[in-house]
C-alpha cells in the first residue's frame, strides 16, 4: 500500500458523501467521489422539484470538506494535492484484482479501498405502454423531464399517479394541493407500510385535498397510453399526465463486476457492510445488503450506513476490527403538501406501531428532516466524525443469525 491511501467512493447521494466527508478524519488518506451529476441531489425533495414548489439541488461546495476539487480535466492521476476530489463521471466497471475503477470517460482508477454507494432509481415499468407515456420521479433527470409537461398541462386536466407507497402520496398530495384533479392508483392497498389507524389519516388528508383513490383487486394499471391508464379491473381513466412512482431499482454495477448480489443487485456483504468477496470493497446505503437482509431503502438509513462505512474503512487501515451496524428505525414521515404531513412511529427494527401524528407539527418535522439532511452532511464536512445516530438496533444480529441469513463479520 502506497504511503497515500487512496480510497474510492462510488456515488455522491447521502451515504457516499457521508462516508466520503467522514474518511477525512485521517490526513494521510485521500477520497475520490465519483458521481454522474456536478451537484448534490436531495431526493426527498424531488417530488417538490417536480411539481415546481421546491428545489432538490444543492451546490456540493455546500455539503462536501472544503478540500474538495471539481475534476473536470481528463488526465487527473496527478492531481493528488486536495483531500477530496469530486469526479463527475460514471463507473463502468470495478476490477477487485488489480484494485481499480473504469470510469466512462477518463483513465482507470486505482483503489485501497472501496466504498461502493451507488443508491437507488426507479424501477423500469413492465407494464405495456408505461416506460414510453408515464413519468417517472425517483431521480433528479426524471423530475426535471416532469415538471415542464406539468407546466405545458392545464390544472383541470386529470394527472393519474400510479404506485401506492410514499412516494405516490407524497406527489399526488403535492399536485392536489396546487389544485390539480388527481387520481392515485394504489394497486392492493394504499400505503402498506403504515398502521391501519395511520393509513386512515393519510386517506382522511389526502380526500380533503380532493384525491381520488383506487385500491383493490381491481386497481392495478396494466397499460398506460398516451391519454389513459386501464386498470386490471376492466376501467380505463383518462389521463393527461401519468406518473409511475411504482418500484425502486439499484444499478447492476456490483453484478456486472462480478460481485455477490442479492436478488435486487445490491451488494452482499457482512454486517460490517464489507464485500462478501473482498474485504477491500465496502458498501453503504440503497445499495448495500448486508447479511442478505438490507436495511429499508432510505435517506434516514443511507447516512448512518454511509458514516458505517466509512468506520469500516478507517477501522481497517488502522488495522483493527471493524464493528457491526447497528443503525435503527424511528419511523417514517410522508408529505402530505407542504401544510400537513403524517409521522409513523416504529420500533427500531422498523416495525410500526399504532402510534403516530400528523397536520402541521408533522409537516414542520417533515420540512426540517429535509433541510436537516443537508445541514447533517454540511457538518460532518466540517467536523469529520461529530455525526452520531441515535436510533440504534441492538437486536439485528442475533436477528439475522436466528434466520440463517448472517454471513462472517469483523473478518
């Protein structure tokens, strides 16, 4: 190992920057971020991008060590003289044999270590005529693609969301609340991660906004058209603008590199979140499946695990024994416009509860874990180390070892 130690991050969402700020604790290692995009996205602000009543954009100056240097030249082997460099590319290919990274456009990469932290987009639709009509919002080029279709269509024209889960309600309440005519297609049922007595709330709110809802049997799409969206029930609903928040999806990058992947292509790894297949490649966030059990995909998640990871990182380096996650759940808060939101409450192991809030109180909460991401990774910027999670689960490993799914850690 070279007497600068070189470490890699692959991605620049909430874990990668996490980890990559966090890294800088010690002087004698330097941290390549590479990310396709020039800026920072903060993702749970997408549906608000979209829908033209907030931004999701943040400059990286603002979230990453001062140290950082924008990379732009294409030869950039020499340029070693800055803590963090931020590499505007994408990563075709890793080769844990010789320890290096095939970015797009500029020369191979070599690595000590890697932290893998490519997090998560939308899942393609298979339904017919979904990927060629619908929008999609789960990244920052779909929202954009969005939001000037909905400035070019009349409020009164109906806008069909289709997809059930947080992000379906978060921008049918979003459209509703600016006046649109929406309808929410829930498939078998409407927010099924929320208590019943929760989900009863969030349905209460969003009829007030003057949502309709369809769920059941009989509420599935199974075709999208230029104007319409038919359901598996025989109804077809006309639609002037459909927008698919059904699915999430993680990049093939690990499986194409030929690393072990769970059944989504997340990363298998210990609960160390190291590689299963190599103790030099760690991964953090969406994209990481440590024991074959992954953590909720998720902002609230995808910073402790990135903070995690790069404490695997350190750990190594220094040569000790890198500690288990122990990264908990408090719950979940889903926007309901920007007046209202509703706050689930769940154990730590995310297991809800009966027990949950909503209206202003929760959308203030709502708006300051919004804002509260980036002031997090702004001051793990400044002070690598100070961030802290205090939501832990102690009981995840007995857990996973209890169901046969715990893999070696701390090797």
């Amino acid at each position: 190992m070279s007497e600068n130690i070189e470490v890699v991050v692959i991605g620049g969402g909430y874990a990668g920057v996490m980890a990559a700020n966090r890294l800088t604790r010690r002087a004698d290692v330097t941290v390549t971020l590479i990310n396709p995009r020039p800026a920072f996205v903060n993702r749970i602000r997408l549906h608000q991008l979209a829908a033209g009543s907030g931004d999701a954009v943040v400059d990286y100056r603002n979230v990453l060590s001062d140290r950082v240097r924008l990379v732009a030249v294409v030869d950039y082997r020499n340029v070693l003289s800055d803590r963090v460099r931020l590499v505007v590319d994408t990563v075709t290919r890793i080769d844990p044999a010789t320890r290096t990274v095939a970015p797009a456009a500029r020369p191979d990469l070599g690595y000590d270590y890697l932290i893998y932290a490519v997090g998560s987009g939308s899942a393609a639709p298979t339904v017919p005529g979904a990927a060629e009509f619908a929008y999609r919002v789960g990244t920052l080029e779909e929202a954009r693609r969005l939001r000037p279709a909905l400035d070019d269509t009349p409020v009164s024209a109906p806008v069909v969301v289709v997809g059930g889960g947080s992000t379906g309600i978060e921008v049918a309440a979003e459209m509703a609340e600016q006046g649109r005519v929406v309808t929410l297609v829930c498939g078998e049922a409407l927010a099924g991660y929320l208590h019943p007595r929760i989900r009863r709330s969030v349905v209460e709110r969003l009829t007030r906004l003057g949502v309709t809802m369809l769920d059941g049997p009989d509420a599935t799409a199974v075709e999208v058209t230029r104007d319409a969206v038919r359901l598996s029930g025989g109804h077809t609903l006309r639609s002037a603008v459909t927008i698919w928040t059904a699915g999430f999806s993680t990049p093939d990058l690990a499986a194409r590199s030929g690393l072990s992947t769970d059944a989504m292509g997340r990363l298998l790894t210990d609960e160390t979140l190291t590689s299963v297949d190599d103790e030099r490649i760690v991964a953090a966030g969406d994209s990481a499946s440590p024991s074959g059990a992954p953590l909720r995909m998720s902002c609230q998640s995808a910073r402790p695990l990135g903070a995690h990871a790069a404490d695997t990182v350190l750990a190594r380096i220094e040569g000790g024994r890198p500690g288990t996650i122990d990264v908990g759940f408090f719950g979940q808060c889903i926007g309901l416009g920007r007046r209202a939101a509703m706050v689930q409450l769940a154990t730590r192991d995310d297991t809800v509860t009966r027990f949950g809030f909503g209206g202003r109180v929760a959308a203030m909460i709502k708006e300051s874990a919004c804002r509260g991401v980036i002031e997090e990774l702004a001051a793990e910027a400044r002070e690598p180390g100070a961030f802290s999670w205090l939501f832990k689960d102690r009981k995840r490993g007995r857990k996973v070892r209890a169901a046969g799914e715990a893999v070696p850690v701390g090797r």
